[in-house]
C-alpha cells in the first residue's frame, strides 16, 4: 500500500485545535480501553470453561493466564475494539483523512533508514543493560517463552502487531494532544512514560527495565516530534522488536533452549 507523500511545510494544511480530538477524547478512549479489556478477557474465560467441561477437563484460570495462544488472542480483540474507537473519534473530530490526521505520511528520509535505526537503537539498549545492573530473578515475560511455538507466536506478535498498534495510540492518537497543549518536548516525553509503565507489569516493575523502555519509547517520541509522521517511529519500533527476538533466538538455539527457574 503506497503511502501518502508527506506535503511541504508550505503546502501541509495546519491542524485547527478546534477540530482535532482532545483530552476528552482520549478519556473516552481510556475509559472503553479499561471495559473492553474486562469484556473480552471474561469473554474468553467463559469460552474455555464451556471447552474444557465439554471435552470433561477441569478448567484452569492459571493455565489460561499462561496461554500465549490465549493471551494473543485476547490481546488482539482488545486492541482491535480500541483502534476501531480512536479510528472513530479521529473521524468524527478531524476533518483530514484519517492517515494525514495521525500523521501516517511519507517521511523524508528512506524506509530502509528507520530499519536500520531500530537494529541501532536494539543495540544501544543492550550496551546500557551491560552498564545497569540488571534484575537476577526471571521476569514475568520470560514466562511465556517455554516452547519454539510460544516464542515465534510472541515474536511474530511482537514485530507485526504490537508496534503498529501501540504507536497508533500513543504516537498518533495521544501525542498530537499533548503536543498541541503542551509542546512537542512534553509529549515526547509524557507518552515515553506512559510507553514504559504500560509495560511495567511484564518486567516485574524493576527499575532498570523501566528505565531501559523510557529512553526506547523517548526514541520512538523524538522520532514522531522531529520527522511529523507516524511511520519512522512504527519502523523503529517494529525493527528493534525484530533485533530483540533475533538475539534471544540465536541465544536459545532456534528457540528451544530457554533457562528453567
């Protein structure tokens, strides 16, 4: 799908405050993200237990919560019904096309550039995990990994869906309020916060990792402030996702051998 070329400073049409969404609008959005997720979590839930009893098996929520089948699953209607509300709302608030009103235009520099400069930045994560004195225990996320096929599910998630999805909400749908009302370098800056505890939980809330994901999603914000458009920042994204699995594949052989305990 070829993308819209991004206008000239002269030639872009400004972004009128009265006709974008707001503040109140991202409450809403907040506010059906927290009932959807309850929704299609439960919703699953009942499913396998009418499952597991018609097949006379006991049902386990334990199990289910560590079903990475399940949990994708699940993750994917979630943010399926959450994208389709931001898709709505920028619709309804703003009067460009949908991609030009998130900033999904053509940036400046080549495609091929922002691949490069997620494999860069992976890395540059990783030289400051060897300064940071890292966690010892095994991570929540780490529980996931116990088979080839869990782990290519996780990375083929990881790479095509979540980097798409998640800087949607908060690089295409949050930022630009912030921005408008803030500033650029608040927004960067609110949404890389924001970006590391929402994935607080699955690192067990210890500092270092935190701290590691709030200089990758103040990365992926300087990206969206500095070049105006959306893609830099899914590329980066999507490609340091990409040269995290690649390492941890290399490291397990092919996925096979992960550390127990």
């Amino acid at each position: 799908m070829e993308l819209p070329v991004k206008p000239a400073e002269s030639e872009r049409p400004p972004a009128p405050s009265a006709q974008s969404w707001t503040y109140a609008d991202v409450g809403l959005v907040l506010a059906f993200a927290v009932a959807a997720q309850i929704l299609v979590y439960l919703s699953g839930l009942i499913v396998m237990l009418v499952i597991e009893q018609s097949r006379g098996r006991t049902f386990s929520y334990k199990e289910a919560m560590s079903s990475v089948a399940f949990l994708l699953s699940a993750q994917m209607a979630w943010w399926a019904l959450v994208a389709w509300l931001v898709y709505r709302v920028v619709r309804a608030r703003d009067e460009r096309p949908f991609g030009q009103a998130i900033g999904w235009v053509r940036p400046a520099w080549p495609l091929s550039a922002y691949v490069l400069g997620g494999a860069l930045l992976a890395f540059s994560v990783a030289a400051l995990a060897w300064v940071i004195p890292m966690p010892r225990q095994k991570l929540p996320i780490e529980e996931l990994f116990r088979d080839p096929v869990s782990a290519f599910l996780l990375a083929g998630f990881g790479v095509l869906v979540a980097p798409a999805i998640e800087e949607l909400l908060f690089r295409g749908f949050l930022y630009p309020v912030m921005a408008r009302v803030h500033g650029a370098p608040v927004g960067v800056a609110a949404t890389a916060c924001l970006f590391s505890l929402v994935h607080a939980q699955q690192y067990g809330w210890a500092w270092q990792n935190l701290l590691l994901l709030l200089y990758v999603g103040a990365v992926f914000g300087a990206l969206r402030a500095g070049s105006g458009s959306l893609v830099p920042s899914t590329l980066v994204h999507a490609s340091y996702n990409l040269t995290l699995f690649a390492g941890l594949y290399a490291a397990t052989d092919r996925f096979r051998n992960f550390p127990h305990g």
